[in-house]
C-alpha cells in the first residue's frame, strides 16, 4: 500500500478542548514543535459547551476557602476513591490556572468590590466558581485559542511562519496510536499516531514520541446524554489499543437536570448554576422532595428544613446549604425515584424552579442561555414558570490511569492524557466545576512532561514502523469492503447500517447500564455487547471517501463498544454503590470498596483488527469472555497530612478498619 503522507513533530495532542489547548501552550512555551489535531472546526470542543464555571479556591466571596478544604469536598464527592495525589495537586493549583487564564485576557464575572466573582455549586463548601454567565466554557476556549495565536504571532516575528512551532489540524481524525515495539519498556514507546481527514479522506501520519491525549468523555454510548457527536470515547479506546489501562470505568455521571421535553431535546444539559443561583427541585405534589434524601454520610452539612435552606443563600456562615446542592450523584438518583414512584412531571422529569426564587430580570443576566435555551427549544419561560428536568448522562469519571504528576500513561512510554479521557482525579463521582479546573491543571502538566520527555531524548526517537501504518490504513478502509467481500455475509447481504448499531449500543448502556444498575441486566449488556460486535464487523458503508459521514460512524463504533464494554464489566465487578455507581442488588457503599481500583485492559488477541478476535465458538454471546479483562489494583493509603484534614468520624464513614487504624 502506498504509505501515506509524513510529518514530524515533537508532541501531538490529540483534542482541542480546554485540556488539549492548555497541553498544547505550555508545551510550546517549553520549546516542542506541537502539533494539535482535532475532530471537529477548531473551538468547537465540549469545553465550549460548560456552563456554570471553573472550580478554584480563591476565597474571593468567603475568605474561609482555600485548598485543604477544596481538596475534602472533592474527596468527599467522589467517596473517597480519588486519587488523592491528583486530587491534592488539583485543589492546590486550580487558582493559579484561574489567575493565569485573567493575564491572558478572561473577562470573569466581577463581585461588587470588582474581584472574579465565584458562585455555589453541588458538594462545593464554599461559592468557588469562577464564571462568565452561563458561558464560562466559550470564554475559556477563546482566551486559550487567543493565547494560541499570539504565541504563533511570536512565531512569525522569530522564523517567518505562523506554524512553525504550534499547527492546528482540524477536522482530523486519530484511530492510532502508533508504537515503535523495539524502544522502551512494557511493549514498545509511542512513535506517532494515523489520522484520515475528515473532509477528504485522506490518511496522514504524524511522527511524534509524544502523544497527548485530550479527547474528551464517551457520553454518545448513551441514548439520553448531554454530550455531543464528538464524544465516542477516541481516546479510551486509542489508549487501551495502544496498551494502557482505564480505571474507575463503573462511574459515570448521570447530571440530575437534562431536558427532558421535547424528545428532540432530550438530555441537553440545564447547567447546576440554577440550582447554585437558589432554583429549587419540586414533585408533582409541589414537595421539596430533596429534604426526604439525605444521606447519612451528609446529614449534618444540609439544611433540615426549607427554612434554614433558604437562609442560607444569604448567610452561608451561619446555616446549612438546601439539598438541592448534594452532589450530583445524589441529586440524580432522588429524582429517579420520584419519577418512578408516580410523583415526577408529566413528561417524565421533575419541576425546577428558579421564577419563584428570583426576579425576572436577574435570571436573565445570570442565566443567559438557560433563558434562551428554554424558549427556544421547549418554549418555556423560565422567569414566569418551572422547568422539567431528568437524569442525563453527562461525564465519565473513568479514564486513562496515569502517573498523577506527570500525566503519563502508567506503562506506556510517550503517552500521556489530561481532561476527561484520563481517571482518577474524580473518583466515583466528579463535583462540577472540577473538570475546568482538572483540565487546566492536568492539561498543563501533561504538556509540561509530554515536552520535557520529546526534548530530552534528542536525536535517538522511536520510529514509526510502516507495517502498523499499512495495518491503521487497512483497518480505517474495512468498512468499504465489509460488504459481499467480508467472506461473512450470506448472498445479497448488503451487511449492517453503522447508523442503526450506533442506536442499539446508546439503547443497550441506557437501558441496561445506566443510572440504577442491576446484575443480570449488566450481563445481558455484555451478551448484547458481544452481539453488537459481531455484527460491528459487517458494518459496511458505501460511496467514497470524500467527506463520508456513515464511515466516519463505522470507524467509531470500534471506540463505542471498546468502552461501553469496560463500562458494563467495570460495573458487574463492583458490588457496591458509590457515587456513580448505583447497584439496585448492592444498595450500600461497602467500606473494603474502598481499597479497589478495577483496570480495564485490552485482553490477548484484543487487538486482532478492527472489533477484536472472538473466543471460539458461541462463546461470543457470553459475559464472561470478551475484549477487555479487568485487573484488581489495591488503592494507595492517603497521605497522613491529608487525611488529618477530615475528622476521624467521617473517616470512619469511608475507610475500612485497617486503613483507619494505620
Ligand atoms: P473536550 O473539550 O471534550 O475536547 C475533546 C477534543 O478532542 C475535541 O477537540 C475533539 O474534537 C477531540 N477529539 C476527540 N476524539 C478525537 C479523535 N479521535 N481525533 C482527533 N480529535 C479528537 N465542567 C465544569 O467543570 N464546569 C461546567 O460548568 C461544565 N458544564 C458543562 C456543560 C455541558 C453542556 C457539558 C456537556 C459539560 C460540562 N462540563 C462542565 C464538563 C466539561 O465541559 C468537560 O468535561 C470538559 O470540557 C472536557 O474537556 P476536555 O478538554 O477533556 O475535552
């Protein structure tokens, strides 16, 4: 096969979300030659749809926050199965990524004495976000796209190109990683990646020993979520296939408040701002219900009444926050059993309520696009009457396992991750606002090494071997050739509709993986899955290459079912419920949980191109065998400084007897 066209580079990052972008500056900033790739126009990543703001301590509303209490409510909102190293680093230097992102040009909301204001969000102790109206992600994106070009401008002014040290590829999609099996430890050191661009077709690979991934969640192997097209987990899949593990896959987060009317609609997010702005969650019996579901392990930190609820909004130091501000693993749940118990809207949600809580004019300012949102699409005023909300799946918490300083994948020289593909920071459940911070953060110390490591290696690189180049070029055309050609159709099959196996995948993880999760439902998820697969193989897509939009879904499914199958195994495995993770068979968090990460890998035979070997016989349609194997790794012990910040009666909540008397 003709190779395709080759660029070298020193890091590739792989995303252009707010965790791409900030890898990318601050590896440029080292001296790397970056590349950025990503799917989609340039700007238009998921950063740019986060509404309600970025988490950071700065103590700007209430002096009382700071780090050590930042770090306690996110331990505590992912129930303590967070890398506290990661969650450490997060809380300690979200500020600085928040003061950096104002020098480079952020206008934030200001208080009254003209500080960046912050606002109250689910879990957080303290008002912590920083935001712009409703519209912090797009004000994140174009301050780091605007950091991008001036730091290209410099580029001009020293060598003449804008590119010379920082190129954007958009509309350009990964399916490889690529590994030069005779450098580094565990299998080989990352060499490149493949690409096709989307518009042309055309294959492309980049030589690079450093490749960052920034791709983002895996929401569209959901029917009902808030997530866009974009979101088929790339990047779990890219890191698995290239040998690294996923851990904390079981969780993922359903937001509480998702349209749920029209259907055209469903899942389209109702950012948790309302509720931190004072909107109130009611049954159709007009209840406070959120009063009734409290959970022991939070019940001396919310409000016992609606009364002392409501005080708080104006004095937070001396009463305790409403429940509406548990966090979102909680929230989601309460409103699944009101719904189920007959008490939910007549669309199958709840009432959110923010017209009887504000006046009109300052839910406009302070809910922009909420106002514009709820016109627009369910013509619904929100300042004059409720809105109805329902559980949407929103975030993955599981990701890449990497080296919590450094970002690198553990095991995979080369390969790093920062932002949402990568796991652990959250846990079993991520507080909102952390992913902004989390991908500023970890964006930048992915960067940082991913530079560091390209730079110091000097001349000697991996290479990229054209045998794994013919084998991605050849796994990216399968689809054209899955028809009649396939030796697995029977006469006249014209093969399966990529389209419709995308369906019944979203339909399998919705109905049988969700929000309230039950044994023999997860296994038959893993028969369907195993099915899906089959059938994923025969997927066969006509026409050409040119800008193809059924080869692109063909190519995706490869990354849809590798994920959904560490989500479903993950889940089986885990018989608790923690965070994102409700088990209707386990109802309780078990304390010894705590003690497990559950690692997804790729199985022997894995990565026999493109949906994986089988095992023999019908053993396909069984749970028990499939592409991933799950490996038990015993979480480390919490740093004792950090585990003095909590009383030891909340620690005894969470940790099992030996971790509490060590
Ligand atoms: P993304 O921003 O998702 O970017 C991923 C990038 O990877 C894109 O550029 C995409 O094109 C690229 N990509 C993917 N696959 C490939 C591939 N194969 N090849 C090339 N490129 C690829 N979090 C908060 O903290 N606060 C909020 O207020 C908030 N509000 C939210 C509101 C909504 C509606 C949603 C959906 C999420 C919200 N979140 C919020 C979550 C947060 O926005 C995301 O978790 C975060 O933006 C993820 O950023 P990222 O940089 O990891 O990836």
């Amino acid at each position: 096969m003709t190779q395709p066209e080759r660029q070298a580079w020193d890091v590739v990052v792989v995303g252009a979300g707010g965790a791409g972008l900030r890898a990318a500056i601050e590896a440029r900033e080292q001296g790397a030659r970056t590349a950025v790739i990503c799917k989609s126009l340039f700007g238009k990543a998921h950063t740019v749809m986060a509404e309600g703001g970025i988490a950071a301590s700065m103590g700007n509303v209430n002096e009382g926050d700071n780090w050590q209490v930042h770090f306690r409510d996110t331990m505590r909102g992912g129930k303590f199965l967070n890398d506290w190293r990661m969650a450490e680093l997060h809380a300690r230097e979200a500020p600085d990524r928040v003061w950096e992102l104002e020098t480079w040009g952020a206008l934030f909301d200001r208080t009254a004495d003209g500080r960046i204001s912050q606002r109250n969000f689910g879990g957080h102790e303290y008002p912590r976000l920083a935001h712009v109206g409703d519209r912090t992600g797009l004000e994140l994106i174009r301050t780091l796209q605007q950091k991008i070009v001036s730091l290209q401008q410099e580029d001009f002014r020293e060598f003449g190109d804008h590119e010379a040290r920082l190129k954007v590829f958009q509309e350009c999609t990964i399916t490889r990683v690529l590994k030069d099996e005779s450098r580094g430890e565990d299998g080989g050191a990352v060499s490149g990646v493949f690409a096709y661009e989307r518009e042309s077709g055309r294959f492309f690979v980049i030589e690079s020993p450093a490749v960052v991934l920034a791709t983002g969640g895996i929401g569209k192997s959901f029917k009902v979520t808030s997530n866009s097209w974009e979101y088929t987990g790339d990047g779990h899949a890219l890191a698995l296939l290239a040998g690294a593990r996923l851990t904390n896959m079981e969780f993922v987060q359903f937001h509480p408040t998702g349209m749920v009317w029209p259907p055209s609609v469903k899942g389209i997010l109702v950012t948790e701002s309302v509720r931190g702005d004072g909107g109130v969650l009611r049954n159709s019996d007009g209840k406070r219900f959120m009063f009734d579901y409290v959970p022991d392990v939070f019940k001396d930190k919310y409000a016992k009444t609606e009364e002392e609820g409501d005080r708080w909004y104006e004095d937070a130091d001396n009463n305790r926050r409403p429940p509406e501000l548990l966090p979102r693993d909680e929230v989601a749940r309460a409103i699944n059993a009101e719904v189920k118990a007959g008490r939910g809207s007549p669309h199958g949600g709840v009432f959110l309520d923010v017209s009887t809580r504000m006046p009109a004019e300052t839910i406009r300012r302070r809910l922009p696009s909420m106002h514009h949102q709820f016109k627009e699409l369910a013509d619904v005023d929100i300042t004059a009457e409720p809105m109805e909300v329902g559980p949407t799946c929103h975030y993955v918490m599981g990701g890449v396992w990497v080296e919590p300083d450094t970002a690198q994948a553990r095991g995979v020289t080369g390969l790093y991750a920062a932002g949402e593909v990568a796991g652990g920071m959250h846990g079993s459940n991520r507080l909102g606002g952390n992913s902004l911070s989390d991908l500023l953060v970890f964006g930048r110390r992915a960067g940082l090494h991913a530079a560091q490591y390209a730079l110091g290696l000097g001349g000697g690189r991996p290479a990229v071997d054209p045998g794994t180049v013919d084998a991605a070029a050849d796994e990216a055309l399968r689809p054209f050739s899955a028809g009649a050609g396939a030796g697995e159709q029977t006469a006249g099959d014209s093969g399966e509709n990529p389209y419709t196996l995308h369906q019944e995948l979203q339909t399998t993880m919705n109905d049988l993986v969700g929000i309230i999760r039950r044994g023999g439902e997860m296994t038959e998820a893993l028969q369907q899955l195993a099915r899906l697969r089959a059938r994923a193989r025969r997927a066969g897509v006509e026409g050409h290459r040119q800008f193809n939009p059924g080869w692109h879904l063909a190519l995706d499914l490869r990354n849809m079912l590798l994920v959904s199958e560490c989500v479903a195994r993950a889940a089986l495995e885990r018989e608790e419920s923690r965070g994102g993770h409700t088990r209707e068979d386990h109802p309780e968090m078990d304390r010894q949980w705590r003690r497990v990460n559950l690692l997804c890998r790729l199985a022997d035979g894995g990565d026999d191109t493109p949906f994986g070997k089988e095992p023999a016989g019908d053993a396909a349609a069984g749970p028990g065998r499939g592409r991933i194997e799950l490996v038990r790794h015993t979480t480390p012990h919490i740093r004792r400084d950090l585990l003095a910040l909590f009383e030891k009666d909340e620690l005894a909540k969470y940790l099992p007897d030996e971790e509490l008397f060590q």
